[in-house]
C-alpha cells in the first residue's frame, strides 16, 4: 500500500478537530499599512488594457476631428464620449460579470474598497482626458466645452449604473452598450437642432449636466451601498 493511501485512510479514520479561533488568529497577524494613494495606484494596474485603450481611443478621435474638422468637433466629441462612459461601467461590472465578487469579497480590502479604488482610477484619468479635450477644442470657453463633454458622459453613466445593478452578467453589459449608443445618436441627433451649442442656450445645458451629476452621484451610492452589503 502507498504512502498516499494510507495518509489518506488515516484521515478518514481520524478526522481532525476544526482549527479553534482561525478568523481571530488570522485578524490578529501584523499587516503593514496601505496608503490610499498606493491603494489606489495599485488597483489602476488590475485596469484592463482595453478599457485604457477605449479612453485614449476617444481622446484620439476627438483630437483627430478637431484637426480635419474645427467647426465639427465639438459635437462629435460629445458623441465620443459615451464611449469612454460605456469602458468605465463594464470595468466596475467586471466583477460580477466574471463571477469574482466572492472572490474579492474575501481579499484584504473588500469589495467595496476595490471597487472605490477602481472607480476612482478610471474616473480621474477620464476627468483629465476630457478636460484636455476642453481646453483643446473649446474654441466658445473652457466650461461650456466641458459642460458639452461631461453631460453625454454622465447620461450614459447613470443608465449604466442603473443596468448594472438590475441585470446581471453579459446582458448587463449590453444594456449598457445600447445607452451608449442611445445617448451618442442624441449628441448627433443634437447637432441637427439649430442653435444648441449656442452661448445663449448654455444654461439648459448646465441644468442638464447638474440633473444628470446628481443622478449619477445617486446611482453611485446606490452601487457602494450594494458592496457593503455583500462584504
């Protein structure tokens, strides 16, 4: 008879106790701490490529509009950018889509913690990219480029969060990538309506981007609350 067998006999034959206080020997081991910043820099590395690569895509398209067509480029930007939007919710929904929220609900920092640092890498260096967008092609000003840039984002943002939270896995994903789609047909179809990018009409588009930045905080919220729940 092999070593292995009986090894394996004898541990039928006789079961060991169940480890005693294992969950408070293993929160009692030193952990050297973590600064936010670090934290942060750390999880931008479990980033997936392409969703960098969708971002610095946009940020592309939008300077190469700008340079073959100045007059147009404010709006096919405000088209692009739900795009941008739509890389940054299929990154949060990873997880979920994956099947690793157990997984990452049993790591050092928690669901929630990773899903903040991610949320927060991917929308930071969006941030910038769009304001570097502003400050290139807002031939009218700086904020009202912006406000033409971030209120798409936004809207594609919110219905994404929302999808995401109701519908589970890849159907989640594609509910997300058709109000991408919805809100970048909008901005085109926004073009059309005279006047719109107009200075005197840029105070609906600073009650839009305000509505859609609440909701979007809400959902946001909503979607933190959902991960201390399952932690």
């Amino acid at each position: 008879m092999r070593n292995d067998d009986v090894i394996k006999r004898l541990a039928g034959a006789f079961p060991g106790p169940d480890p005693a206080r294992k969950r408070a020997f293993f929160r009692g081991l030193p952990a050297p701490p973590v600064r936010h910043g670090r934290m942060l820099l750390g999880q931008a590395g479990y980033v997936r490529p392409v969703t960098w690569a969708a971002s610095l895509a946009v940020f592309a398209a939008a300077l190469a509009a700008g340079r073959l067509a100045p007059a147009d480029a404010v709006w096919v930007t405000a088209a692009l950018t739900p795009f941008a939007a739509l890389a940054a919710v299929a990154e949060r929904g990873r997880s979920a889509l994956y099947g690793m929220e157990e997984l990452e609900l049993c790591t050092r920092f928690g669901l929630k913690s990773v899903m903040l640092a991610r949320m927060g890498a991917v929308g930071l260096v969006h941030l910038i990219l769009l304001a570097a967008l502003a400050a290139a092609l807002g031939d009218g000003g700086f904020f009202r480029a912006g406000a033409y840039f971030l209120t798409p984002y936004l809207l594609t943002d919110l219905i994404g969060l929302a999808a995401a939270r109701r519908v589970r896995g890849r159907e989640g994903l594609y509910v997300c990538a058709g109000a991408a789609v919805l809100t970048a047909g909008l901005a085109l179809a926004l073009h059309g309506v005279r006047g719109v990018y107009a200075p005197e009409s840029f105070h609906w588009w600073l009650l839009a981007l305000a509505v859609t930045a609440g909701l979007a905080g809400r959902e946001y919220e909503k979607t933190i609350r959902k991960a201390e729940e399952l932690s």
